[in-house]
C-alpha cells in the first residue's frame, strides 16, 4: 500500500510549505495554512490526458499568428441581467463559479436557468445538498417545468464525470462544489485539498468535452468565497449574488470574467415565483417621497455598460462622544474621511465635533468615484438643514485640492436622468455637454465652492 503524503497549503492564496507556520510568507496572511493529504504518485500518470486546469491534449508550439481567432459562440441563458454579467452569455466549455451568501438565491436562479435551458438543450443538474424531492418541490413552489431538466444526486467527481460523458449534456451545474470529492485525496469533502481537486477535475472536464460547467461556491462570514484562493484561479468566471436580508432585491456581480468585463451588475428582485429580472434599476431606487428631505441627492452612477440613478442619504449631528462616529452603507469608510477633510479645508466646513452617518438606498453598494460631489452636497445639506430640489442630480469627482475632476460617460448620464424627469444637474466642468438635453439645466463646476455656490 502506498504511504500517503501530506503538504501544508495555504487556504489563502494556495501556497505549499514543507512544513506548517502560523503566516503565510506569499499572502501574509495569519493561521490559514493547514495540513493536507495528498495522492499517492501511482494515482496520476505522468503521461495522464488531464494536464493542467485548461485540459488541452495538444501541446504543439505555434505562434500568436496561426491561432485560430473564431469567436466562441454563446449560449443566452434566458435572463438578460445574467448574460450581461457573463460578457454576454455563458461560453462553451467555461467553468463558471457563483457565490453568494445563505439564501441570496443561488439555487433558485440556476434552476430557473436550468429548466428554461431544457427546452432547448440537453442539460444536468448535480446536487449533493439537497435531495431529489426538495429540488421538485421548488420547481413545483416556482411553478417551473419538470418534464425536460435531467437531475442526479451525487457528490463523487469521477461519478458525476461518468454520468456526463454518457448522458451528453451542454450545460452541468454543480450544487455544490464545497460537498464534492475525490476518491484519490482522503481528506473531508469542504477541506481546502478537496475542493481544490474537484474544481480541478471538473474545469478540466468542462474544456476537454466543451461542456459549460456552473458550480456553486459558499462564502465565509466575510463574505469571501470559501476554499483555497486557487479556486478562483482555475475557473474561467466568479460571480456574486448578494443582498441584504430584509430586501427583495439581489445584485449580480462578477468578479472574474475571462470572456467579458468585470464591472458589470445585474439586478433581480426575489419574488413568489423566483428571482425576476429588473431591468431598470434607476426606477426602484428613486422611490422617494413628496416632501423635501435633508440630506438627500440623487446621484449618477455608471455600472458596466449602463447608468444608474441611486439616491445617497446623509444625516449630520452633533456628537456625544470624544471620537464622533462615521458609518457608511454602501460606500467606503475611508474615503469618507478624505472628503471630509476636503469639505473643511476648501469648503470652509467643520465636521470634527459631529457624527456623519451615510446611507445608499436601496442596498447599492457604490464604488464609482463619481459619488464624491453627491456625498459632499448631502453631507452640507444636512449640516445647514436645508433640502436640496428634488429635481437634482449630481455627479463628479472631487480631488484634494478641492478640484472637480471628471468621469467618464457624462453625456450618457445626463440623459438617463432626463429620461427619469430630472431638470437640474451639477457636472464638472469637463464634462459640461454641448447641448444640455431638452429641458435640463446643467451647472458645470471647476471647484468646490463652486458646486456649493450653487445651491
């Protein structure tokens, strides 16, 4: 019998020592490097067709030239908000990795996809965490077709692998990839050797039979895919499906895209029947009230290929404490910091002594540099207690010397929020239009104290 091996890797970054240390040297990261058992060198051959997470059997040298240049076909999912974060649609023969938190809805979107999907194509979905009759029960609950989906409970790789190659399909989803394991690693299915393998397996798997393979990942409580950090490296797409707990809506987000950009979002509303589709976001985030509000603006975001309209709260008191508060929802902490020493320096505002707290509607989280001028506008709003006109939008920049820099696509955000009824917007100036859309007043601005001239 061959004496197992064992290796020490990092659940981080994917890093092997010989020996086990408390920090990881390569990802500097503390008390995730953990012991594994490996193969045994008779498992694998050297000459094995499974080579590398790409699966590819022909190992000719060529140049960048006399590669084939044909555009992958693309597969439409049946839900454009999906497609849109895929760069389009799924491709065949990727392996497409989706994570979200407990009950975000990952299941329920891809048995959606599933079953839309059978009508047109041979397809399987592998579950290893529910049994057969909790999945029927939710296409029953969803009121989904039942009679074309193909369904396997199992958690063995080279089963699952087996099955695929007799039944032939074009897309597998993998539910999940935590439960899954390899009969050649004898550590716990969800241990970081295990996972590592069988996404090995199945990527390889998905190239080699031109298979679309969608696996789905846990988070740790951080919100992280759980695993080693070599599980993202080795498939093609890593998408997030993620809201908060008390809202009906889930944002799509991708993380890794090797067929399309990675900043686009999808947004979904989790109904009765499913997750469905809304595909104009700007309306469900601009439910606001009649009365004037302080505090309040409405901000131009650019998400991927698109703008969106997303209002920023902002509510300014005096504190208590010796250390005043600032929390954000939605936006970074620390660059809340910077624009308040901006505000004080070039806008003349002193907020030492108050708790600043703010708030993105909706769930959004904003990470578009073009939210600075709203926050500072909202932040002076609640300060002076005086409402800005809720016909209002605004975005820009702001720079440290209290400069109005410029974003890109101003000329597409301005007429979004036209399209929304908004006659009022504050730009800066280098993206002041030639032609201000129809009805619209459009302030364009150089500096700060500028922009709070304005109101």
């Amino acid at each position: 019998m061959a004496k197992s091996k064992t290796a020490f890797v990092c659940g981080e970054c994917g890093a092997e020592f010989p020996r086990w240390q408390g920090q990881c040297s390569e990802c500097k990261e503390w008390n995730t490097v953990t012991e594994i058992r490996l193969a045994p060198a008779t498992a694998v051959s050297r000459n094995s067709r499974f080579v590398g997470y790409a699966g590819t059997q022909d190992n000719k040298v060529q140049t960048l030239d006399e590669v084939a240049l044909t555009e992958l076909p693309r597969i439409n999912s049946g839900f454009s908000e999906l497609d849109r974060v895929l760069g389009g649609g799924m491709v065949a023969g990727s392996a497409i990795l989706i994570g979200g938190s407990p009950g975000a809805g990952k299941s329920t979107l891809l048995l959606q996809v599933m079953c839309g999907l059978a009508s047109r194509m041979k397809t399987l979905y592998v579950t290893g965490e529910e049994s057969l009759q909790q999945v029927a029960m939710r296409a029953q609950r969803l009121g989904l077709p039942r009679d074309k989906l193909r369904m396997l409970s199992e958690t063995s790789v080279e089963q699952i692998c087996h099955v695929a190659r007799e039944e032939k399909p074009a897309v597998v989803v993998i539910d999940s990839i935590q439960v899954m394991h390899v009969a050649e690693v004898q550590s716990a299915p969800g241990s970081v050797s295990q996972v590592r393998e069988a996404a090995a397996q199945l990527t390889r798997f998905a190239k080699q039979q031109g298979v679309i393979m969608l696996m789905v990942g846990h988070v740790t409580k951080d919100g992280a895919l759980a695993g080693p950090k070599v599980l993202e490296h080795c498939i093609d797409c890593s998408i997030m499906l993620d809201g908060a707990s008390d809202s009906r809506f889930r944002m799509l987000r991708s993380h890794k895209n090797r067929f399309g950009a990675v900043n686009e979002l999808g947004v979904f509303a989790m109904t009765e029947t499913g997750l469905k589709e809304v595909s104009n976001p700007s309306a469900i985030f601009l439910s606001r009230g009649e009365e004037q509000t302080t505090g309040s603006v409405v901000m131009i975001i650019w998400e991927g290929t698109r703008p969106l309209l997303v209002e920023l709260q902002a509510l300014v008191d005096y504190s208590q404490l010796g250390n005043p508060r600032r929390v954000t929802v939605g936006l970074e902490q620390n660059r809340l910091s910077m624009l308040l020493a901006v505000l004080h320096r070039h806008g003349g505002l002193q907020m030492a002594d108050q708790d600043v707290f703010v708030n993105v509607v909706g769930g959004v989280r904003v990470e578009d540099t073009s939210a600075d001028l709203a926050l500072l506008l909202a932040l002076v709003s609640s300060f002076r207690d005086k409402p800005l006109p809720q016909e209002l939008v605004v975005f820009g920049e702001v720079g440290l010397s209290g400069e109005i820099r410029p974003v890109p696509s101003g000329q597409e955000r301005l007429m979004e929020a036209a399209k929304h009824g908004f006659t009022r917007a504050i730009v800066p100036w280098a993206n002041r239009p030639k032609q201000a859309p129809a009805g619209m007043e459009v302030i364009a601005v150089k500096k700060l104290g500028e922009a709070l001239e304005a109101l």
